[in-house]
C-alpha cells in the first residue's frame, strides 16, 4: 500500500524552473518561519524531496549577492488546477534566510525542484518511527501524512526549548503517535530525542519475535542527532533511513558542495543520490 502511495509523485520527474508567488510568509517563533509559495506547473513530489529557493524575493535588478539559492525541504503541498501552493518551514538563521524572510505576499521567489531522491517506503506492515530534530521536521511532515492510517507511525521531535518546535500542530493533526522532547524540559520530556528513539526501539511490537524485524526508523536533523540515531537502530538490528542536509549550491550534482563520504569509500552527492540515504551507507566519522 505505501508503494501506492509514492506511485506517480515527484521522483522521475523532471524539475521545473519557476517564479513562484509569495502568498503567505509568516513568522512562527523567535526564529521560524512558514512560506508558502504558488508554483505554476508544480508536478508533485515525494516525501523528502527538496527545492532551491532564490535568497529573498526577486527584484526589478537581479539580486547577485547573495549570489547562490538555497536548498529548502518541501513540507506539503496543495494542488489546485494548473498550480501549486508549496509550504516551506525554515528557520532564519544567515543572510540568506534573513531576506527570505522580508519576502512579502505578492512578490516573487525563484524555484526549481522537485529534487533529489526521497525516502524510501516501509514495507507492508512495518511499524514506523520518524526522528526529527529542529528544522528537520520539515523534511518528514509528508512522510507521515502519506503513511498514517496505512502504517503504526510514531513520530519523535526533539529541540533545545519550546519555542524551537515547528509545527507541531500540524503533526498532531494526523493519524500518528507523537512524542516530544526539549532540552530544558519546556516541552515534553527533558533530554534529548535520542533517547525517545531507544524508548520506541525496547518497547514492545506486536506480533515480531525476530529482533528488529518489522519497525524501520527515518531521521533528519543535526548530523550529531542522526549519527546517534544509526548507531541506535543498527545496534537493534533496525533498518535507518537518513535524511542529510548538506550545505549545497546548485542541487544539480554540478558544485559537488555537498558531498557525502561512504563506508565502502568514495562519496555520494546529497543532491542527486539523497538526500534519503541509508544511514549504514555513510561513514558519520567523516561527515562535517
């Protein structure tokens, strides 16, 4: 049923390149941000799946500094006729985003996307359990979407404070468990979502005698959070999907910014062979 779900959505698909309409661009917490874009011709996406976004509204006079756009995780998307609304959750956080952040309704932003290859379905049957830290979140709101009712979905988020949870609403809304952590016991539990995941992990599964089989863990986050989350699930023989999020300036495969070392040696580029990898694949060692 999952693979049913992916059918006909965003991978295989060639990405367009458009100026999208700013339609709603609010602030959501001390540092969060929801934007929502209107894109002409918008072919769908998968779970995972990203843009890159031109650093603040264009203006009559090519804006070149900065120069490069930045890559932004698609959360969810409304379609409706010939175009789309796309929601991005972000957090301003440099320049880039500052100006992202000053883009008004009516305006206009550059995209192009989908990009990238998506998170992979579970199997029939398979208990799901998402990880997200900070602005992670955005990249696995549709994975969750897609999966609930079809599959037990658990999704753990985890931040400093409070005030640095994202959409939590939204996950609420949906037919999942959700569980959250902070740093400083403002929300939640206190610590850290890390240890959530070993919660979930020694629980008990029904109907699975054979450690590991039947529960798959997806994780996006810090890379600190998601190296620790492959090294929980590989201990209990859990399959990982990671979801990196390298610093990357054209998401094409062109720049090689955002290169990823593997295990096996060599590297995989985020944006052509990811970002969803599987966590056993990448050697975190070596991962900035």
């Amino acid at each position: 049923m999952a693979e049913e779900i992916w059918e006909g959505y965003g991978e295989g698909v060639a990405p367009i390149r458009a100026e999208a309409e700013v339609v709603r661009n609010v602030r959501e917490g001390p540092s969060s941000w929801r934007l929502v874009l209107r894109v002409p011709g918008w072919p769908g996406f998968l779970p995972g799946q990203f843009a890159m976004l031109s650093a603040g509204a264009q203006q009559a006079a090519r804006r070149t500094d900065p120069l490069l756009p930045r890559p932004m995780a698609v959360y969810r998307a409304a379609t409706g006729g010939d175009q789309s609304d796309l929601e991005i959750l972000y957090k301003c956080v440099g320049r880039g985003t500052a100006l992202l952040a000053e883009a008004l309704p009516g305006q206009r932003v550059a995209i192009v996307g989908p990009l990238g290859k998506a998170f992979r379905p579970p199997r029939s049957g398979e208990r799901v359990i998402i990880v997200a830290g900070g602005t992670g979140i955005a990249s696995v709101y549709e994975l969750a979407a897609r999966l609930a009712g079809s599959h037990p979905v658990e999704v753990l988020f985890g931040a400093r404070t409070a005030s640095d949870l994202m959409a939590v609403e939204d996950f609420e809304a949906l037919e999942i468990s959700l569980r959250v952590a902070t740093e400083d016991g403002s929300a939640g539990v206190r610590g850290v979502v890390t240890d959530l995941l070993e919660s979930a992990l020694d629980g008990p599964t029904r109907g699975v005698d054979v450690p590991g089989s039947g529960r798959r863990v997806y994780v996006c986050g810090p890379t600190a959070m998601m190296r620790r989350c492959a090294e929980i699930a590989s201990r209990r023989e859990v399959p990982c999907v990671a979801a990196l999020e390298n610093t990357m300036a054209c998401g094409f495969g062109v720049c090689l910014g955002c290169a990823a070392p593997l295990q096996e040696g060599g590297y995989a580029l985020v944006c052509l062979d990811g970002p969803a990898f599987d966590a056993a694949s990448i050697d975190w060692e070596r991962l900035p």
